[in-house]
C-alpha cells in the first residue's frame, strides 16, 4: 500500500512541476510588478515584494500610448475573430456536406500556406497593402489575419460539421428551410461550441501577432501591444523602466491566461478532438 | 449542389489566393529582377544572378546554419518536454482539465510581449535566473546570458521550448486518444512492463502524431522571428541571427528586394524538404499494414 | 463585449489614413528625449510659429532598429514623418533611394561653411546636400592622467607607446590599460577602422575598390587581438562591449585608457573615482602621422513624403541654428555640429575638452560612404569580431570579408 501511496506522490510532484514550469516566467512578472520601483531594482532581486504596491499599474497607464496600443489591439482582434467565422462557416459546410469541388484541395493547399513563416508572406504583402493605401489602417492587418487564420478555421470547422448527424438537415429541408436557412437557423447554432473554439484561437493569434503589424503600422499610434511594448526603451540601457514594462506585460497577457483557464475544456477539446490528420 | 457549393467556398478561396498565394508568386517573380527601390523606379530582369550571389553570401549561410541549430536543438527539448507533459497529462486525476490549461499557457501568450519578460529574467544584474543559479553555487556572478556567444542561442532554445513544448504536448494528447485501451491491456497480461507497453503499443500509433508536431515545429522554429527579435536582435555577434532575421534585413534594412525574394525562396525550398521528410516519416507502420492487406 | 463590437468597428470604418489635421503637424522620430532637449527646442519654435506643431516620436534607443523603423515608412512613400533625424551612415541609402528632399538651395553656400567639414561632406551624396547636421561625434582617447603624471608620462600619440604606457602602468585585474568597444556591433567596426585609418589602409579605395585585406588593415586588426592576447592589456571581456560597458570600467577606476565618444565626459564628472583625475586627447597614430578618428554624428533631412516640407524646414533650420544648436547641446550633452559653437564660452566652461576635439574633428573621417553601408558594416563587424576572439587569423578573417564585400558590391546594378 505504502508503494501506491508512494507513487501517487511522485505523481503529484510531477503534476506540480509541470504546473510551476508552465507559469513561473509569467508569475514573476506578476511580483515583479507588484514590487516598489526601488525594489525592482534590488540586487540581489527580492523573491517576493516586500512592501507591496500597485504604483506600476498607476504608471504603466502614462506610459504615453500603451492605452492606444491596447486599443488598436482590441480593434484588430475583433475585426479578425469575425471574418474568418464568416469566411468559413458557409466554406465548410460547402466541403463537409455538399462536397464542393476542390473543397478538400483548399483545405489541404490553405494549412501548408498558413503553416508557412509569416516572413514568406511579409514584403509581397507590404507591396500589395502599399499599393492599396491601406498603411496604417486596420485592414492592413485584419486582412492576413483573416486568412492565415481562415484555414484552420476550416479545418476545425468541417470536422465539426460531418459529426453533425444529417437527418437534421434533411427533416428542415423538408419542413422548407432553405439551403442557406438550414445553416443559419439548424447548423451554425449547433456549431457554436466549435465555432467559440475557433474565435478563441483567431483571438489569441490575432492579439499576439508581432512581424506583419511591426511592418504594415509605420505609425505610432497605430502600433498593437506586442510591437508597442517591444519598443519601448528608456533613454539609456540603464532606464528602462522595467517596473513599467514588467506591469504592462501583465497586463497584455492576463486577459489570454484567463481566457485560457476559464475555457479550457473548449480549447482541449477544440483542438484535439476529432483527431488531427496529417 | 456541387455548383452550390463553390458559391459558398469562393470568398475563403478568393482571399486564401490573394493573401497566400500571390505572395508566393510575386517572391519567385521578384526573385528574378533587380529592384529599384526609388519612388517610381522600375525593374531590371538579372535572371539567376541573384540565386548564383546567395550561394557566396557566408551571411545568410551562417543564418541558415544558426537556424538549423536552433530548429534542431529547440525541436529535440520540446519534443521530450512535450511527451512527458502528454503522457503524465493523460492520465486521469482529479483537476486534470485546469493543470492542462496551465500547461497550454506558455502557448497562447504573445511570444514578443515574453521575449520582453525573458528578457527581464535573464538581466545581468536584476534577472532572477542569474541571481537564482549564483544563490544554488551553480553559477558564477556576472553571468551575462544575452551578450554571450554560446549562452544566449541558448537562452533563446530555452524560451522557444518553454513557449513551444505545449503545443506537442497538446498534439500528443490528440494522438493518445487513438491508441486503443485494448492494446494495452493485452500487452498487460503478456506481462509488458510500462517501458515496453509504451515503445511496442503507444509509440506505433502516436507516429503520425508525432511527425505532424515536428512537421508544423520546425517550420515554425526554422521561421522564428519575434522572439529572437525582441530577445536578442540577432546578437550578439549574429550568435542568434536566425533566417528569419536575415530576410527582414535583407528586405527592409538592405532594400534589395529582388535578391531578399530569392533567398526566401531558397529558404522555402529547404522548408519543402523537411515536410517531404516529416509526410514520409508520419506514415506509420500501421498505415503502410493497413495498405499491404 | 456585445457593446464593445459596434463601438471598435465605427472607429475602424472611421480611421481613414489621412486624417484631418488641425493646423500642420511636422513630426520626427529619435531615441527619447534626453533631460527634456527636444521639449525645449520645440517649445521654443512654437513660441515663435505658433501655426506649426511639432512632435517628437520617441523610439527605441538602439539606432538600428529606428533606422528600420525609417525606412519601412519611408520605403512605402508614408507622410508620417516630415523630418528624418539620421546618423550620419543612413545617408547614401536614403539618398539613394530617393526618400530625401535636396537641401543644397535650402542652405546657403556661405552658412554651409560654418559646420564642421566632415559633416558636411557625410551630409552629401552624389554631390547634393541632403543633411543639415545637428550633433557631432568623433572619436576620442581619454585616460588617467593623475596616473599618468605620477610616472611622468605624456599621453601616447602612437599606438605602441600606448601598449608601452600601458603595459607600464596596469595592474589587471584591478586596473586594465585600455579598453574599447570589441562587442559584434557597429561600435566594433568604428574602432577597427579607427586603427586601420591611422595604419594609412582603408575599406574601399578612391575607385570603390576593396583594400581591407592589405597589410595596414590586417596589422590593424592584429593590433586589437594582441591588445587582449599578446600584451593583455585589455580584458577578454571587451568581445562582449558597447560604448556603456567600456564606459563604466574606465568610470569605476578600472582602466588607463579608454576609446569613447564625447558624452563620456559628463559621466566622469559623476564617477566618484575618477572625477578630477580624467583628460581627453586625440586617438594615437603613427610615428609620422596623426591618429583619425571615426566622424558619428546626426542631423535633419527633410522627407521628399512630407506633406509640410516648408514647415518641416522651418524647424530644421531652427534647431540647427547657432541657436538652437546651443540650447539642445547644453540640455542633452552633445557635441553641437557648428564649429563656432566648439569655442562658445558657455559650453566649453562645461565642456573643457572642446579644443581638442575641435581639431580632432577637423580631421576625422567617414566610415565609407556607400547606399550598401549596412551590408558592409555587417561583414565586417562579423569577421572583425571573428578574429578579436580568436576563431580566425587576422590575415583569414580580412581576407574572407574582403571577399564576401567584392561580391556583394559586384552584385548587379551597384548604385
């Protein structure tokens, strides 16, 4: 007995090491934050803040335009989260039930090119939005958004789909819905599960996404948080305002670890359901 | 009903062509021509001139060496990392749903907004990783993790693995769900222990998993930008400066166009060979059995 | 969020590119601002053009990465930035590229003479002034000279009597003889030419042809390895030093020499251990020549985007005026680009090291004026790095930059 209690430790203990590995970069920005300014500064570093303060959440709100880049975060995001459904939603029951021509081909061609490093796409792109005018503008980005997220949108999307029993389908063809209305009032309400799994993930990209938006916002305030924050500097190496930056990581990555905790089982699932097929 | 349904897949095809495709097209005509980057300034074609200079250039072969490098030992760790995380997280115990979503976290943060706390952790002076080691002896004081040569290709592996490992941890968790309970337990009473269960029944079926997970990792890892960006800038010395570093700089530091377009393209192509290699590999013994029959 | 949606999506159909502007905004973009200098200026050219606002976009420290942030907007033909504060090594590649407005009608003949000539000609491409300079940059050895006059020693004017003084004089690891930048970086590559200026060699000769790999540049290169190696009078850790980190050995009392830039002078004023004790003189040379130091320095070119180009000027010209110049200099503690400012009385009570730098400024030199600058110095600093730290033979290490620099300008349609 004493061997399985043993074990059930061990167990724990790995559980834990997992758990701590997993979040000890993002908790020590938390205490670092949570530390006076002058004890950011202590060497050797404190462990835990010994007088607690919020003073860096008070100032990381100065910092010039870090509201502006959280905003433009935000704009970006939500712009992106919708296209791809709407893009995909009507693209995957093309595939999934009425076996579009070339609807597997677009799948398959559509992830080797979302799989690809975002530099392949980056000058090309920058010609194209150039060319448009569209520097600086929101559409610079939501746009490659929406399509480097499209064909995973799709692929989740048509997995989900041919779960779907069809005998529903058939009896609302019957009762006179159209096609379109059979996706909108039988199919897409049913499909939600799968669909807030995969505004999640557009969300979280979308929010973190640093290349394409350092490149196609040349402006300052256009700027979103990752690029914002990864320019910001003091005047010298030796003033960088660490107690700021480390109060304003915290800020930009709280909203995706809670988002995460809070719907795990449906990001999980989402994403291993279903079985990813090579 | 088929007609029906190109309606419906036009949009995402039409935008999937010009957002991912097109680009593509205009690298490998880029890639032709010598750019003038004047407002107004035209093209000039030069044939293969600028793929016969990027076989001399020892700047962007070094990247591509310190790419390789970084792809092969941050896709070594990850992997492990990954399938320890997979194979301890399949097991089930009260609160495994929360401890999973704990460890997807490193995943899903912005890897340019924790390049900046990686940062902040490996400061010379007020980093906690240097204070941390020197308190265990493990370390001598003055450490400089991001302005060595060696230590900060490793300190950028050890970020990537951290951000990474989840991400084949959770393709793993897919791939375990297909291995067949019955498997196991017919391996139990011919009396396999845990070792032997795994490599005979687990390792067979998680092939395919595991090829996709290297697949979609290294071109990722061998694309690797943002982090290395923010960490380190390329440094120091080119220490860290990966492909990805390179044509940013080739294309918007070196304003040559036309010879940037031909090394991504050269730069695809060894893409295209590591996922000819994973496709390959990923066809499992189970798969070829099946088609034997 | 269900309120959140309509609100985001009317400002993103909202947010044209254009904009309307109230009045004319001329905008630039540099490192933050140092003790409120630009503040001052640009308040005091409001005052003055009460129609013009002017704005300081403050970007990263590190000059590589806002000279991306340059070109990436320039190179799309953007408005955004009305002025391009550059160092003095962007120019060819910006002027090359057409983002610039020529200035040469802007600025009289006979008020081009009152800046320093290096500037000026760093300032010009293809015989067309595109720069108006602002601050200067040269340069310079400072060293111990409590140390110094105790052993009766003049400060070195060849670089062997350096080694000798040096040598003479250290007690490593407590006090280092010299120290410099040595880290993989444009910093490193100042500091090579340095040396290979003053051993008669040079990168490129007057046609544009490659000379790195003879024998004034690899004995240069040699001098910098057997500085840490053979003579041990600098620290191994040099591989790993920017301006900062060589600054602070010599400011914590830790080294004899040290080769810096003139903002260093502020700093020794600051540094308990050798405030007082500090004097600044030209580089070392030769026997039969004087040492050259590399030229940095900053300055305003008006982007040919700019939507307000008159009003772009305006301030240019303010803030490089006699003026101007002054004002930022003493607030910020850099070198003003105007000669007659190198002898203000004011600036040199703060700043008793001008003399000397007015003539070594005279003389120094820019690093090779050519659009693939960036390319060049990367080669470079890769293969100089590579023999500082022992991987390759000097003689190697310039014979394969040599190379990969004649095929990169060899590669079609060199501008």
């Amino acid at each position: 007995m004493t061997g399985r209690r043993v074990r059930r430790a061990l167990f724990a203990a790995v559980v834990a090491l997992i758990v701590g590995h997993s979040l000890w970069p993002f908790l020590w920005q938390v205490l670092t934050s949570l530390k006076a300014p002058d004890e950011i500064f202590a060497i050797p570093p404190t462990l835990l803040p010994e007088r607690p303060s919020l003073a860096s959440y008070a100032k990381v709100f100065t910092l010039r335009p870090f509201v502006r880049y959280v905003l433009n975060s935000l704009l970006v995001a939500v712009g992106t989260t919708l296209l791809p459904l709407g893009l995909g939603a009507p693209a995957a029951y093309a595939v999934a039930r009425l076996r579009a021509r070339g609807g597997e081909l677009l799948l398959r061609a559509g992830l080797v090119g979302a799989l690809l490093p975002p530099i392949v796409f980056v000058l090309p792109l920058y010609e194209g939005i150039r060319a448009l005018g569209l520097l600086n503008h929101p559409l610079a980005l939501i746009v490659p958004y929406t399509a480097l997220n499209l064909p995973l949108t799709l692929w989740m999307l048509t997995s989900f789909f041919r779960q779907l029993p069809s005998e529903l389908e058939e009896a609302a063809r019957i009762d006179g819905f159209s096609r379109v209305g059979v996706l909108r009032h039988i199919i897409l309400p049913l499909a939600a599960p799968a669909l807030a799994t995969a505004a999640i993930l557009v969300a979280i990209f979308s929010w973190n996404e640093f290349l394409l938006a350092l490149t196609f916002m040349t402006a300052d305030q256009w700027r979103t948080v990752p690029v914002g924050m990864a320019m910001l500097s003091g005047v010298t190496e030796f003033e960088v305002p660490w107690d700021q930056i480390s109060a304003a990581v915290v800020v930009t990555t709280l909203p995706v670890v809670l988002l995460v905790l809070g719907l795990q089982r449906r990001i999980i699932a989402g994403l291993t359901a279903g079985g990813i097929k090579g | 009903m088929r007609q029906e349904g190109l309606l419906y897949l036009l949009p995402a095809a039409a935008l999937l062509l010009v957002v991912l495709a097109a680009p593509v097209a205009r690298l490998a005509w880029l890639s032709l021509q010598e750019v003038e980057v004047t407002p107004g300034g035209g093209a000039e074609f030069v044939g293969l001139a600028h793929f016969a200079r990027a076989l001399a250039d020892g700047i962007f072969h070094r990247s591509l060496v310190t790419s390789a490098l970084f792809t092969a030992l941050s896709l070594a760790a990850e992997l492990l990392l990954g399938l320890g995380m997979a194979l301890i997280l399949h097991a089930s115990f009260p609160g495994r749903g929360a401890v999973r979503a704990a460890a997807l976290i490193p995943w899903t943060l912005p890897p340019a907004v924790m390049a900046i706390g990686w940062r902040w952790i490996y400061h010379d002076s007020y980093g906690i990783l240097t204070a941390g080691l020197v308190a265990l002896g493990l370390l001598a004081p003055g450490t400089t993790w991001l302005g060595d040569r060696h230590l900060a290709l490793a300190a950028v592996i050890v970020a990537d693995v951290w951000k990474t490992a989840p991400f084949v941890m959770l393709i793993v968790l897919a791939g375990l769900q297909a291995v067949p309970p019955e498997l196991h337990e017919a391996a139990l009473l011919d009396g396999a222990g845990p070792v032997r269960r795994f490599t005979m029944v687990t390792l067979p079926y998680l092939r395919p998993y595991l090829a996709l997970a290297l697949l979609f990792r290294g071109v990722q890892a061998f694309g690797v930008f943002d982090l290395v960006r923010v960490l380190t800038g390329g440094g120091p010395g080119g220490a860290t400066r990966v492909v990805a570093l390179a044509l940013y700089d080739t294309f918007y530091r070196y304003l040559e166009f036309g010879y940037g377009a031909a090394l991504t393209l050269l730069t695809l192509a060894l893409l295209g060979l590591w996922a000819a290699a994973m496709v390959r590999a990923g066809r499992s013994r189970l798969d070829q059995e099946a088609g034997s029959r | 969020m269900a309120l959140l949606v309509p609100i985001l999506l009317a400002l993103l159909l909202g947010c044209s590119r254009a904009g309307p502007e109230r009045g004319i905004t001329v905008r630039f973009l540099d490192r933050p601002d140092r003790n409120q200098a630009w503040a001052d200026a640009i308040q005091a050219f409001q005052a003055a053009h009460p129609d013009i606002r002017v704005e300081l976009v403050e970007g990263p420290s590190a000059t590589n990465a806002r000279e991306d942030l340059y070109a990436t907007s320039l190179l799309a033909g953007d408005p955004i930035y009305d002025l391009v504060f550059m160092d003095i090594v962007w120019l060819p590649k910006f002027a090359a590229a057409g983002w610039l407005l020529p200035l040469d009608a802007r600025l009289a003949a006979g008020e081009q003479a009152d800046f320093l000539p290096g500037d000026l000609e760093g300032s010009r491409f293809r015989g067309r002034l595109y720069r108006v300079p602002m601050r200067t940059d040269a340069g310079l050895l400072f060293y111990r000279r409590d140390l110094l006059v105790a052993r009766a020693l003049a400060p070195p004017r060849t670089w062997e009597a350096l080694v000798e003084e040096a040598r003479a004089l250290q007690a490593p690891p407590e006090l280092w003889g010299y120290v410099f930048q040595g880290k993989q970086y444009e910093g490193l590559v100042v500091n090579f030419l340095e040396l290979v200026w003053s051993a008669g060699g040079d990168v490129l000769d007057s046609q544009g042809r490659v000379i790195l790999d003879q024998p004034e540049a690899i004995a240069a290169l040699r001098w910098l390895r057997d500085a840490i190696v053979r003579h041990r009078i600098t620290p191994p850790a040099v591989a790993t030093y920017e301006e900062q980190d060589s600054a602070n050995v010599f400011l914590q009392g830790r080294s004899l020499f040290l080769r810096n830039w003139p903002y260093v002078w502020a700093l020794t004023a600051e540094s308990p251990r050798v405030r007082g004790r500090v004097a600044i003189t030209a580089l070392p040379g030769r026997a039969d020549a004087v040492g050259i130091s590399a030229l940095g320095g900053w300055g305003f070119g008006v982007s040919r985007f700019s939507r307000h180009p008159e009003a772009a000027w305006a301030f240019a010209r303010y803030a490089t005026s006699a003026e101007g110049q002054k004002r930022y200099a003493l607030r910020a503690g850099t070198v003003p680009a105007r000669r007659a400012l190198l002898h203000d009385a004011e600036l040199v009570a703060r700043n008793p090291h001008y003399p000397v730098l007015a003539k070594v400024l005279e003389r120094a030199r820019p690093r090779p004026v050519h659009p693939k600058y960036a390319q060049i110095s990367d080669i470079l600093q890769h293969h100089v790095s590579a023999a500082l730290v022992g991987r390759t033979e000097p003689q190697d290490a310039l014979r394969a930059a040599a190379r990969e620099l004649r095929t990169l300008l060899a590669s079609p349609r060199t501008p």
